[in-house]
C-alpha cells in the first residue's frame, strides 16, 4: 500500500501537482481571496471583465464593459464566427452591474485565485473591475469557484443575454449580406422528426471526392415510406461526378435564399414534436448554417426538393439498393 501511495506522489509531482491531502486527495490549491476581510468599495465601477474558460477552449468567451463617456460592450468567443465586436450600451447595464457586485458581495471574490490541478479538464474563469477610485478586484479560479459562483454568473449571463443578441443578429445579417462565394465543397443535411412530426430520419454528409474518398455518407430511417423504401438505409460510398451533385444543391440554395438563414438557431415551443433539423453548406468562400425545432422560412418546400434531390442523384448512380435488396 505505501508503494503505491509513493508512486502516485511521484506521478502528481511529474504532472507538477504537488503532495496530496491524505485528508482530502482532491483538495484546491491556491489562496482563497480576501472573504469577510475585504472592504466594500463604494466607488463606481469603471471596467467590469469576465472571462469563461471552456473545456479545451470550448464556448469560451469575454465580456467586457468600460463606462466612459459612451458605455461600451465588447463580445468575444470561440462559438461567435466574427471574432471580437463592440457595442454602445446605455446606463442602466452600469446599474445592474453595480447591483450584482453588491448583490453577491463581490468584494470577498478579491484574490481568489485556486486551482484543482487534479482536474485536467474541465473549467475555469477570470472576473476583473476597475473601480473609479482606480483600486481593482480581481479572481481566477480553474475548475474551483469561490462560494456562490453559479449564481453570480447565471445572473450576470442574463444581463448580457440581450445584449449578446442584438451583436449576433447584427453581426449574422453582416455576414448574410456579404453572402458566399465559390463552389461547394461539403454538404451536411440533417432531419430528425421526433414526438407528432413521426419517426423519419434522413442524416447527408458528402464532401468533395479530393478531401475523402469515399465523401458521401448517409444514414436513413423511413418509416412513413414518403421519399425512401420503408426501413433503413445506410451508405459510405463514394459519389461520382460530386461537382455535377453540389451544382444542383447550390441552385437549390440560390433558388429558396437560404443564405438568409444562416446563423439561425431557435427552438419551437412544442420542440418534442416538431422536427429537429441541421444543415451546413461550406462554399470554398463561407458557409451557410442553421439548426432548430423552430422552421426558417421556405423550410418544407426546400427540405422536400433537397431529399429528393439526394434520392436522385443516388439512383442515377446506381447507389440505392434496388427492392429485392432491400427486402432481403
């Protein structure tokens, strides 16, 4: 037993860990801010940051906030396609801030800087103010959060929730005007009925043929039998002539405007029983997607042409078995 607690201590010093807590082998390493010692700092905040740290930087993202003459609101993460992006806000984002440094006693948070360096995934975070007397508050914690953290930063997010909004719709109608440009290089179709829309699935990938080989990839389960045999139907083929395929998806693009699309991402009040659908167009010059329960405009016409159109072109190339197949 003590060989094996020897190994261990001398795998967390190469990991750079440091000695366990016998007490606790998962214990937090770092000091934990200045709690009940910390002074109330009664100054307007000038600068509010916040940073979240996803798992290997995923969803990662920044808020920041200056309170000058003109209040502004930087956005920034890894999910969000436009890069860093600002926006004028009104004072009322100053007094909710204010609110929910008091609200949450903020002040205790100041040093807070643990780590639980057992953990090598996870999450983590990074909260800054700038207070007008110019002292600052400062907290860092990976995968350790100071006491009542959740609830600090759930209702912060609903601060910045509209504010986040009106950035991604304006910065996604940018994109929309600016359009794509270039052939089609992939394909991604997904429609998943689920609840009272019935049990059909139709899952499209299909790559240009220079990036794999066998680029066309399809999964389907039709049970009401209205575009594919009943059953299921699974490919990994390789789709000869994709050019002539993609010239046909890009008319049927161009024809239903599903450029204006892109970037939506919106669920239906009844989402159980409405149809679940993903697409993904990627053109050598940008690309078009969209998911939801929620349907876009020009939605079922388009799904039908679409799924008919991959049926086509599927038969045309000898690719779908034929009904003695099926059945066997």
């Amino acid at each position: 037993m003590k060989k094996k607690s020897k190994i261990l201590e001398k795998i967390r010093t190469i990991l750079g860990m440091g000695p366990s807590d016998p007490k606790d082998p998962f214990s937090y390493e770092g000091p934990e801010g200045e709690g009940e010692k910390a002074v109330e700092n009664d100054s307007d905040i000038a600068e509010f940051e916040y940073r979240y740290i996803g798992s290997i930087g995923a969803n990662s993202h920044s808020y920041h906030v200056k309170f000058d003459e003109s209040a502004i609101f930087t956005l920034e993460g890894m999910q969000y396609p436009f890069g860093e992006v600002s926006m004028e806000v009104d004072a009322n984002t100053a007094a909710q801030i204010a609110a929910l440094y008091k609200k949450h006693n903020l002040r205790k948070w100041n040093g807070y800087d643990r780590t639980a360096r057992h953990v090598l995934d996870g999450d983590g975070f990074t909260l800054k103010i700038k207070f007008r007397d110019g002292k600052q508050l400062h907290a860092h914690g990976s995968n350790a959060f100071p006491k009542g953290y959740r609830e600090f930063r759930d209702e912060m997010r609903e601060i910045f929730k509209p504010l986040v909004a009106q950035i991604v719709e304006r910065e996604n109608r940018k994109i929309i005007e600016r359009g794509v440009s270039g052939k089609i290089t992939s394909v991604l179709a997904n429609f998943i009925q689920r609840g009272n829309s019935g049990r059909d699935e139709y899952k499209i990938f299909v790559l240009s043929p220079d990036l794999r080989e066998k680029n066309c990839d399809v999964h389907i389960v039709s049970d009401s039998g209205t575009y594919f045999e009943e059953g299921k139907l699974d490919l990994y083929v390789t789709l000869t002539d994709t050019p002539a395929f993609f010239e046909k998806v890009d008319a049927l693009i161009k024809k239903y405007d599903i450029m204006q699309w892109y970037g939506w991402e919106k669920a239906a009040e009844d989402y159980n029983n409405e149809e679940w659908f993903q697409v993904s167009f990627s053109y050598e010059g940008g690309n078009i997607s969209a998911h939801g329960t929620l349907h876009p405009e020009n939605y079922d016409a388009f799904r039908e042409e679409l799924i008919r159109l991959i049926k086509d072109s599927l038969q045309e190339r000898g690719l779908l078995p034929n009904k003695e197949e099926a059945g066997e």
